[in-house]
C-alpha cells in the first residue's frame, strides 16, 4: 500500500511538472520566434521543443517525488516508532507543554499582530518559542505533574519516572534457525525479547526449499513453514514478515549479505545457527545471537573428578574407547568402554573438551579394577599362553 501511494504521488508531480515544462516550453518558442523573426534554428524546432520540455520535466519531476516521499516515510516510521516507545506520561507532559504554549501564543498574538508589516511574521515565531519552552519546561516537571495528577504516575511494570524506556532490538530470524525449529522453544520460553521479524526474501528462500525436487530439502522446507506458522499462533510471540526495505537490496544478492544489510538498517539481531553467517555478521558490527552458543551455554557443567551414568552405544575412534551422550546430546567418550555396548556404565570425568561443535567429555570406567580382574578371569577361563608359547594345563 506504501508502495503504490508512492507511485500515484509521484505520477502526479511527474505530470505536474511536465504541464509546467510544457508552458514553459511554449512560451519559450513563441519569445524565440517573436525575437528572431520567424527565424528557426532547425528543423521541427517548435515540435521538439514542446516535446522535449514536458518529457525532462516529467522525468525530474518523477525522479525528485520518488526520492523525497521515500525519505519522508522513512522519516515518518522513525518518529512513530520513537513515539511508540515514549511512555504514556511523557505523552501527556508533551500535549500539555504544547497546550501551554499555544495559550500563550493566543494572548500575545492580539497585540502582536497589530504591529505594522511584522505583525503576523512575529506571531509566528513567538508561538514557536512559546510551544518549545512549554513543552520544555512540562517535560522538566515530571515529577511535579504525576504530584497533582496521580494517574500519570508510573505503573507496575513501567519504567521509573525520568527513566529511559529499554529499546528493544528486533530479532531477524534466518533459514538455518527456522528449519532447525529450537528457536521457537527458545521464544516461547522468554528468552528473545522485542518483535521477531522474518524477512521477505527468508520467507522466499523458504517457499523454494519446500518446492525443491528432493525429498530431504522438501521435507525440511516444509517443516520450517510449519514452525513459523506455530510462532505466529502464540500469543505472547510478535512474529512479522518484513519486505519493506528503505535501503535497496538486490535480489541476485546471497541471502546473508541481504540479511546483514537489512540487520544494519533497523539496528537489529540476527539469530543464526550458521557459524560463517555469525562471523561475517560480527566483522560488520551486526550484533549475532547464535542459537548454539546458548545451547552450549545452558548445558550443565560438569568437572573432572564428578561421576556420570552413561550408556554406551557405539565404538570410538580409537582402539577400546566406548561413545555415550548425555541427555543434553553432549558426547561422552569412555575408555575402555568398546566392551560394553549397550550397558550403563558409572564413568569418572577425567576431562572436558569446548569445541566449535559443542562440548565433549572424558572418562574412565569408575569400576576399572573389576574390570581388569574380569579378563583376567576371562582369559584364565581359555587359557594363557606360558612363555614357552604351548597353553598351561591344569594339574590332575
């Protein structure tokens, strides 16, 4: 809708102009021939003139509309969205002040205007002053008007007279972090304030993941869709779409560039869980939320020496290493522990390792001394080879 009042406001000055050019133009030929006496520079001098003159005046006119309504909406969104954030009370302090100064404007403005020649210019800028110094002066007696007027005081929940309302950052999601799906677990749980906001070309990414001729792309594009469908059910959750861009941004741009850049415009945060996304985000002083990081951050600590019960599922890399996982999914690597699939197992932590990846964890099997009396036993049961390489045999 923004888009299209631009484009009628535009064709309007455009063709304003050009009926101006177009008079210009004509008077313009008519002083020409008046002055030279019929006499033409060129060929079809008349016609080209009063074509030429409308089309330049339709083209600047167009070009010059264009430009000053997008910066006049661009300036308009900022002071509703800084009038958005001032609390309710200063409102009304500001409305008084302008009250104040207009009442006084009224009653000096009947003597001033009587002033020959600079009566109404005066009036003018004494009602200018007037409304600044009462505005001024209201907002510098807060605490005196919430005295005598107590509904204005401030509320549970508000933020204390003559104190700055927090300005809340809007969150831009990207296609990683929706298809993997913990960020709507993450907003539901509190943890992401201010509105979320999914850019236009997110949502068209998204579309073309959903469509896409394999089976696994298709699956986690539609899951994706589903996942934003669920957050903007949630009450508690301001999840829009965003395609109204001030800053041009091509559409045979990446995807990250586009989103850093839109990131830069409306001072937000992206939240990722793409580790190149993040770095490129941070080295162009676009603050990054990385969904990982908290994930890794939220994970219980765990210290050398402290005792775990873990379940061994599959093999290591290494020879004896047994792997299990936490609930949390942290990796838990046990020595010793291949024989052992399928049990559970009280492990000692011997180290804990930080990884781009995530955290992982060593240990010793807390039994270790049983374990080894184990195969003894075991290879006692089959027989060892003496050091005169034929098996020991029992006494009779």
């Amino acid at each position: 809708m923004t888009r299209l009042t631009g484009l009628i406001l535009s064709l309007a000055v455009g063709a304003l102009t050009a009926w101006v050019s177009s008079a210009v133009a004509s008077a313009y030929v008519i002083n020409w021939i008046q002055g030279k006496e019929n006499f033409k520079p060129f060929q079809s001098f008349e016609t080209t003139y009063r074509l030429l003159f409308p089309a330049l005046g339709m083209i600047v006119g167009f070009t010059a509309a264009s430009i000053l309504y997008r910066q006049a909406v661009s300036l308009a969104r900022d002071v509703l969205s800084d009038l958005r954030r001032m609390p309710g009370r200063d409102k009304a302090a500001v409305v008084l002040g302008i009250f104040i100064g207009l009442s006084v404007t009224a009653l000096l403005g009947m003597l001033l205007v009587r002033i020959p020649n600079y009566g109404a210019q005066l009036t003018v800028l004494v009602g200018l002053i007037s409304v600044y110094l009462g505005v001024f002066i209201t907002l510098s007696m807060k605490e005196e008007l919430y005295f005598f007027f107590p509904n204005l005081a401030s509320r549970p929940g508000e933020a204390p007279a003559g104190a700055a309302a927090p300005k809340l950052q809007p969150k831009l999601l990207d296609t990683n972090v929706i298809i993997d799906g913990r960020i709507a677990d993450v907003a539901r749980a509190g943890f992401v304030e201010g509105p979320i906001y999914i850019p236009g070309f997110v949502l068209e990414e998204l579309h073309l993941i959903a469509d896409s001729s394999d089976s696994l792309k298709r699956n986690r594009g539609r899951r994706g869709l589903d996942i934003l469908n669920q957050m903007q059910q949630e009450s508690d959750l301001q999840v829009n779409v965003y395609d109204q861009y001030a800053t041009p941004i091509k559409s045979s741009d990446p995807v990250d560039a586009k989103l850093v850049l839109l990131a830069k415009e409306l001072n937000g945060v992206i939240v990722t869980n793409d580790f190149n996304l993040n770095k490129v985000a941070q080295l162009q002083g676009v603050r990054v939320m990385n969904v990982n990081e908290l994930a890794n951050a939220v994970k219980p600590v765990v210290l050398p020496g402290e005792e775990l019960t873990v379940m061994i599922v599959r093999e290591g890399k290494e020879p004896e290493q047994g792997v299990a996982y936490l609930d949390d999914g942290t990796m838990v690597v046990v020595e010793r522990g291949k024989d052992h699939i399928g049990e559970n197992l009280r492990v000692t932590v011997t180290s804990v390792l930080q990884t781009v990846a995530g955290k992982m964890i060593f240990g010793n099997l807390q039994n270790s001394q049983e374990y080894s009396n184990r195969n003894q036993r075991s290879e006692a049961s089959h027989g060892r080879v003496d050091s005169g390489g034929g098996p020991r045999r029992k006494a009779r």
